[in-house]
C-alpha cells in the first residue's frame, strides 16, 4: 500500500459573512480536517462550527451530483446535454408565445457566496432579458440597499461600524454573536466586542429577545418589534430639540440638514416611547451620549430591515450616524474600499446618477422594481394571475423560497402549475422537486473563490482569493458554466454554444467598456484564464490597488493573491467623504423625499396598539437558513426550532415548557404549524419566536438527516402580502399571531 499523501489548503469559507480564512488537511484528496487559518490577516484563526460542515456537504450522500429531468411525474438522472437539450426544448417557445417576462428567475443566498454564481449572474440576466427577477435580496436587505442608495448615491455604499475603535456601539435588530454579521463582514464579532468593553467601550443592543448579542452588551433595551423607526426618530428628535447636532467634517458634504427639525417635530421621546416599549430617560440618554461619545456607531440589520418601517429604519441609523459627526469617522460608521467589484471605486469620484425605483411595476400587486428586482412575495400571485405578462416558467438559481419566503404553501401551489421550471441547485429540496430540470450546483471546495460582494462591508480592508481545495469531479460542470450555457439557451444562441468562446466574446466586451483602446492589451494581459478567474484578475488589477496592468508593479492581482493564501491586508478603514459619492449633487441626501413622505406616514402609526401576541425569527449557531440541516456535524443534537415563549405568556395561552404548541397567523384564512415550547425569560412579553428555513416534510424532497428531525416553518405562519412599501421588502418580524396548547 503507497503511503497517505497529506496536504494543506486553504479556503475562505462561503458559508456566511463573515468570510473566514480555514486551514484544510487534505489526505488522499479528502478532507480530514477543517481548522481556523491562523495567518489568515481579516479573520486570524477565527471560525464557527459551520465550517467543519463544508467537509459533510461534500461527501453528503444526498448532494446532487447528476442532472435530473423529470419524466412522467418522477426524476431521472441525465446527461449535462439531455438536460440543457430539455431546456431548450421547453423554454425556448414559452419565450416565444409569451414573451420575454414569461420567464422568471429566483437567485437565492448562496449565490452571492460563490464567485462562479455572482459573477455570471448578471450574464445570465442580460441574456433572459425579463422583469421577472426575484431575490432573496426582498426578503432581507433591500431596505437598507435602498436607504444607501438614497443617501450616498449607491446600493452597496453600506457604511460598516469601525469596531476595532470605536468607544460606544449601538446594535438594532442584529444578533452577530450568532450570525457573525450581515453587510458587515466581521468574523469574531464576540472577540471583537469583548475587546472593545476591555478597553473601556460600550455595548448597546436594542431588541425584542435578549439575543446573544446582548449578553455580551453593558446596556440593553427590549423594543416593540417593528418600532425601530419611532425609537430612531426619537433620538434624532432628541438631538435637534436639544442642539446635540455636530456635522463636523462633513458639514459642507450634506444636502437638506434645515429640512429635518419640522420633519421630527412629531417624534419627541416622550411621544415614541410607548410606541416603542422603551422610555423617554432612556431614549434621550442614548441620544447624549452618542453625541458626547467621540467614536461611536449605530448599526442595524436584519431585524430593522424586515418590517414594514425598514427603510424609513435604515435611512434613520445613518442618518444618526451622520448628525452625531460619527460618518466617515474612525471609530465611527465608515465606507469600506474594497479590493474589487465596488461601485463606488468606479467612474468619476464624488459624483454619479444616483438611484432610482419604479421604473416598472410588478403586474398585479403594483409593487414598484428596486435595483432591477420586483419583490419575492409577489411572485405567487404572478404565476397564479391570467393575464398578459404571466409567469409561466422559472429558473432558481441556489434559492429555498418555499421555505424562506412567507407562505411557502401558496407558492408551492404555483410552482406546481408552471409549464417549466429549472432549479440549479444541491438539493433535491422543498423549492426544487417541483423543477422538470434540477442541475446540480458544485461543492464549494471544487471551485476556485474569490468574495465579490463582501469585501465591500469589511470590518477593514482586505484582499484574500483562494485556489480549489479539491479537484472537479469528474463530469461536473462549474456554475458559471452552467450559468453561461442557460444564458445561451435564453438569448437563442442555443445549448450547444461553445462556452469558452462565449465567455471571450462577453469578456471582451467588458474589457472594451472599461479599457476603451487599451482593451486589446488587456484581454492579452488576461490571458490564460477564463471564467471567473479572469474576471476576478480583471477587476483587481483594474481596482483600487490593482497593478493597472504593469502601471503600479507592486499592485494587486490575482496570482499574488493566490500565491499568499493568508490573504493582503489593505489596512484599517479610512475616510472617503466625498470620493466614495454617487449622488448627482455630490453630497450626502440626508433628507430624499421619498424618505420625508414615509416619515409622515409613520406620523399616522405612532399610536397603533401593540398586537397581543407576536412573532419574531432567529437564527442558530448550527444551521443557516433553510438548508444545512442535511449536514451531519450540525443537524446532531436537540431539538433547535423551538418556540421561545416568555413565562408569563405561557401561563396566559396554556403552555408548558417542553410540550407543544399551535401557532397561527392572523387572518381569515390563518394558517399553522406546530413546535415544541420552550420557556425564556429572553423574551420581550408579548413577543415570541421561532427559527425559520425549517419544515422539512416534503415527501418527495431528498434529505434524509433533514427529514428526521423537520421542525416547523415560521414562514407557514407569515403573510406574503405585508411588505416595505419603498422597497418591496417582505415583513418577517412583528407579525401577530395567536398561539394554543396542541
Ligand atoms: N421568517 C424568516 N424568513 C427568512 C429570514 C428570516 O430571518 N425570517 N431570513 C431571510 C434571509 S436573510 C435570507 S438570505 C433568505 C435565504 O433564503 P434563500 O435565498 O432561499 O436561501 P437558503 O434558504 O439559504 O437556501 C439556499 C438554497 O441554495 C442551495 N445551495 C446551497 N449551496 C449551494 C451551492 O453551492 N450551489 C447551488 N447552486 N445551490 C446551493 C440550497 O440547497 C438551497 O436550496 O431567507 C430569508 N427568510
Ligand atoms: N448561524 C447563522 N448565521 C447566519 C445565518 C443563519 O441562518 N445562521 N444567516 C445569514 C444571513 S442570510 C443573514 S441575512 C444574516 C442576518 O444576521 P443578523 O442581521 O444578525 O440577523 P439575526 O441573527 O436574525 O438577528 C436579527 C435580530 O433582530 C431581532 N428583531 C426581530 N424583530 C425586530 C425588530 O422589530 N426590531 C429590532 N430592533 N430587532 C428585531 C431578532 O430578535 C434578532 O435578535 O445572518 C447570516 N448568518
Ligand atoms: S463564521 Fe462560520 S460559517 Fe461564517 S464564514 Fe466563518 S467559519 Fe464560515
Ligand atoms: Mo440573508
């Protein structure tokens, strides 16, 4: 027998946001060991258990390896050309007959986690040329895209807490103890807040449930959920009554300053504070000393975005930021300067076209398309509506909506009736046993990777790419491939193009954009990859720090940063106001109409009473979303999607702890699932919560481990009607509901 053959790699994790650096035994070509990169300079050895997980998606039995079609009601393996040939066959004349926005796509999560899928995505898009585009953008984060975009000129000049120096931070409607950040890459959030109290800085979490977070935190507040609009606006009301206002630097960078003391005339602390379960001494401290502090920041995600108040929330924490001179500021809220792929590194510095939204509508419900994508929620009723326009096939790209998007069961029910649907994708899953074409997606580990969109909300800068950590299997196609060859069948070159002269005849053409004369010299420069290889060597070199193609010789590229797999470190975040802005005036809009208008809206609310009971999501150290509960290593141990009620709710609904309860949503045609009860005194009264991306009781999906232990869907219980209406963003959080003893 020949010795083992051992070998180290080195890979970022795709798993979350946080982007960690992992150290990876290889023995024999498989994974034995999966540890924290220690040299690694953004994330230096940190990781959670997630990544150990990597190994188990790899080698789960249940991952799709072969195309399926589905023939007479039931899937069969087949080739890579039976299948696009079946595609093609198929898609083709529903464009034909019907039109462009026949034809609908879903890109989910995981597709801005691997570089072959974002970075083709766009390709892909171009080429299907449809309305139709939906995202789990909508059922996350659009809100705060749009407030950015409003504000800075761009949808992803995100500003990020500068945590390694600030003195005083303020968390909203984010746990990142659990889910180590979101448009804020930051692994270790735990380390870092901890280090941040020991030099004598503070925490502040504002919540319904005394997350994890919170306990970390020196101060901490329950909130009404949904309220984060009303206590924001307290404390910008605060700071305008009491003169705490100080712009600093930016002083001469903004635009509406005089606009915003008759806007917040209605929002006094002693106003909002029953509004928001949080009292007026508590609302105006937080008020004084964000101004007194010299380096603090307001951060809010999920929890802030996914209410029907989230953008009006998400403009109201920057535009705390900004009037407590913390923007911009070390310590403060800062703009990131990413290595690659950022907007706001591109074209003439300072100013842009800014954004806009509506410039069409969805066809039933009116919803307006913002950043090119119509809401997730309204894609039920688009399949399910007669009518000119009507969806009548659908492409998921790496997306779970059936469990991810509120009412799962309607949008089941209309999967059903398309005339096709092609899913790429892992699993044969809740969303993808109801494609007639499931492709399988790659292992991560197989594909070479570089992070396009998260550099962008670094916790500093930084650049790491990583190689492949194991082979290709042999007959899998890579996505961006797979990608490349759907948008051939959709623009009618057809499935048997040839696939890397597409890829030189789309490449070229972005190299003519960017390069103008110099593009011959470019594409040359480039040669020798393709793929998403040449666009991430394109995009760096061209990028901030790039070499500028032999200009600037010690520049980045993507050998060097292959050949130094604990990645470059480009330093702590620094000022950009106003290089990094986007907006036509050139300044930051600290008062967009549309903002102006939806706080006089929120002028009507601010007495609606509190629901008796609601619920609230969370998330899990051991599970992501809706779809590693298939992986051995996590889905192990107790029971995780549990119902936390506080006690004093239990005794009022019947409850025991440990036993199991119905919950369903308000409304005529309520629905419900069932889960097991479990006592906290974490919770805000009134307020309960579950987990969601479980429900694994799909007879016909494909995961075993998963199907042993299903857990409920929150998502059953949720209405797919109830949206932000600036951003078309669905409601997760705060929504009534009654619950009994089952
Ligand atoms: N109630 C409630 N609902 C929520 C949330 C909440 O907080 N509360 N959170 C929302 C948020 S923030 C998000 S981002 C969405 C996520 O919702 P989705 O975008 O639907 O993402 P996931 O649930 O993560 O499902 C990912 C899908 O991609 C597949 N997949 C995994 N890895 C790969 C890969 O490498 N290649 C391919 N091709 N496919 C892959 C999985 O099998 C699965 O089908 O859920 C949202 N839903
Ligand atoms: N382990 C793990 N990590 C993950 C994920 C996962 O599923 N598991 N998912 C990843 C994804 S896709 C995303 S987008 C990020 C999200 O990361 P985060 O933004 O940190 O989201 P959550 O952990 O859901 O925390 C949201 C918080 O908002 C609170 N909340 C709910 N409603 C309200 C409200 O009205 N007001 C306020 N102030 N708070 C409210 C909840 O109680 C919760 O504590 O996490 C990512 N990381
Ligand atoms: S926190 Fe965990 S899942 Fe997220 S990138 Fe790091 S190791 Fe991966
Ligand atoms: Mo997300």
């Amino acid at each position: 027998m020949s010795r083992p053959q051992t070998r180290i790699a080195h890979r970022i994790c795709p798993l979350c946001e946080a982007c960690c650096g992992l150290e990876l035994t290889v023995t024999d070509e498989r994974v034995t060991s999966v540890r924290g990169h220690d040299a690694d300079v953004f994330s230096r050895g940190y990781i959670c258990p997630k990544a150990v997980a990597l190994k188990d998606l790899h080698e789960d039995p249940d991952r799709l390896r072969k195309p399926l079609v589905k023939r007479d009601g039931r899937f069969v393996e087949a080739s890579w050309d039976e299948a696009f040939a079946e595609i093609e066959r198929r898609l083709v004349p529903i464009q034909q007959q019907h039109g462009r926005d026949a034809v609908a796509t879903v890109f989910g999560n995981p597709s801005v986690h691997k570089a072959g899928l974002i970075l083709y995505l766009s390709r892909f898009a171009r080429a299907l040329a449809t309305r139709n585009v939906y995202s789990a953008s909508t059922i996350d984060q659009m809100p705060k895209q749009l407030s950015s975009g409003l504000m800075f000129g761009e949808w992803l000049s995100i500003p990020v807490p500068d945590i390694e120096r600030t003195q005083l931070l303020v968390i909203l409607g984010a746990n990142p103890a659990v889910s180590n950040g979101s448009l804020w890459t930051v692994p270790d959030f735990r380390g870092k807040a901890k280090a941040l109290r020991a030099r004598g800085g503070r925490l502040v979490v504002i919540d319904p449930r005394r997350n994890e977070t919170a306990e970390l935190a020196d101060e901490f507040h329950f909130i009404r959920p949904g309220a984060d609009a009303f206590f924001l606006a307290g404390i910008v009301a605060t700071l305008l009554d009491e003169s705490l206002v100080r712009l600093g630097r930016l002083a001469g960078h903004v635009n509406g300053i005089e606009q915003l003391a008759p806007a917040f005339s209605q929002f006094a602390a002693e106003r909002v504070a029953a509004r928001c379960g949080i009292g007026a001494d508590a609302i105006r401290g937080l008020a004084r000393s964000l101004a007194a502090t010299e380096r603090a920041a307001v951060y809010g995600r999920l929890g802030t975005c996914t209410q029907e108040f989230g953008t009006l929330t998400s403009w109201l924490v920057d535009l705390v930021n900004v009037l407590t001179g913390h923007l911009d500021e070390p310590g403060g809220a800062m703009f990131p300067r990413a290595p690659a792929f950022a907007r706001n590194t591109l074209g003439a510095p300072g100013k842009g076209r800014g954004v806009a939204t509506g410039r069409h509508k969805s066809r039933v419900a009116g919803a307006p398309e913002v950043f090119g994508e119509l809401p997730l929620t309204c894609l039920a009723e688009e399949i399910e509506t007669p009518g000119p326009g009507q969806v009548r096939a659908l492409i998921t790209l790496a997306a779970n909506p059936v469990l991810s998007a509120p009412n799962g069961k309607r949008l089941g029910a209309a999967l059903e009736k398309l005339d096709f649907m092609v899913s790429l994708d892992v699993y044969l899953n809740e969303t993808t046993r109801f494609a007639d074409v499931v492709l399988p997606g790659s292992s991560p580990l197989e594909d070479q990777h570089y992070d396009a969109a998260f550099p962008q909300f670094g916790y500093r800068n930084a650049a790491r790419a990583s190689a492949a950590v194991l082979p290709r299997a042999a007959g899998q196609l890579a996505e961006w491939q797979v990608l490349l060859r759907l948008a051939a069948i959709a623009s009618g070159r057809g499935a048997g193009i040839d696939i890397d002269k597409f890829d030189d005849e789309l490449t070229e053409a972005d190299v003519q954009r960017l390069a103008g004369e110099q593009s011959a010299a470019v594409m040359k420069a480039l040669a020798g990859r393709r793929g998403p290889e040449r666009l991430v060597d394109l995009a760096l070199r061209a990028g901030p720090y790039g070499d500028r193609f032999g200009l600037v010789p010690d520049g980045l590229d993507l050998d060097k940063l292959l050949a130094t797999p604990g990645g470059i470190d480009l330093g702590a975040l620094a000022p950009r106001v106003p290089e990094v802005l986007r907006t036509p005036s050139g300044r930051i809009e600290l008062a967009p109409s549309m903002l102006l208008a939806e706080l006089a809206r929120a002028t009507q609310r601010l007495d609606d009473p509190a629901p008796d009971l609601v619920i609230i999501g969370r998330r899990q150290v051991r599970s992501n979303n809706s779809w590693m509960h298939n992986l051995p290593t996590l889905a192990k141990g107790r029971n995780r999607c549990t119902l936390l009620v506080h006690p004093e709710d239990a005794r009022r609904f019947g409850l025991t702890d440990g036993g199991r309860a119905r919950v369903s949503g308000a409304g005529a045609t309520a629905r419900c699932v069932e889960a097991q009860v479990e006592f906290s005194d974490a919770m805000m009264p009134g307020v309960v919560s579950l987990p969601h991306g479980w429900g694994h009781d799909a007879q016909d999906a494909r995961m075993s481990i998963a199907a042993a232990q299903p857990g409920a869907n929150l998502n059953a219980v949720l209405d797919e009607t109830t949206r932000d209406p600036l951003s078309g963003n669905a409601v997760l959080n705060g929504v009534a509901v009654a619950v009994s003893a089952a």
